[in-house]
C-alpha cells in the first residue's frame, strides 16, 4: 500500500471534491470577513487568522456556481 493516498473531501452543490491531505494546513470554521473594495469577484474578502491577514476566496464563484441559499 505505499502507493495509497488520502484526500479531504467535501460537497460543493452536490459535486464531490477532494484535495489531496498533504496539501491541507487546516480546516477552519466560517469567521468574520472584511470586504476588500475593487477586489476580483472571487475574494469573499480578509480575515484575520490568529494574527496572520488571509485571503478568504469563494470556491462557489470560482468554480460560477450558483449562490448558496441563505439558512432559514
């Protein structure tokens, strides 16, 4: 089995997506985001990640599918 590998997958609109597990830092919950003005359509905007500023891009968007509905 030394060629097997493992992968974090996740539902998208009902696609099954997998990122290979090596290349996963961390997997965080939603946090509060700073819009950034004239940014691309894609950045959601920045957060601040235990005193690092990030990126926070929308796979949705990247990928043009639709918005998510808002919870009810």
């Amino acid at each position: 089995m030394a060629n097997s590998r493992q992968f974090c997958t996740f539902y998208l609109d009902n696609h099954l997506f997998g990122i290979e597990l090596s290349k996963v830092q961390e997997v965080i919950l939603q946090r509060e985001l700073t819009k950034v003005p004239l940014a691309p359509f894609v950045v959601r905007g920045l957060m601040n990640l235990r005193g690092q500023i990030v990126i926070a891009m929308d796979l949705r968007r990247q990928l043009e599918l639709p918005g998510r509905q808002p919870a009810r």
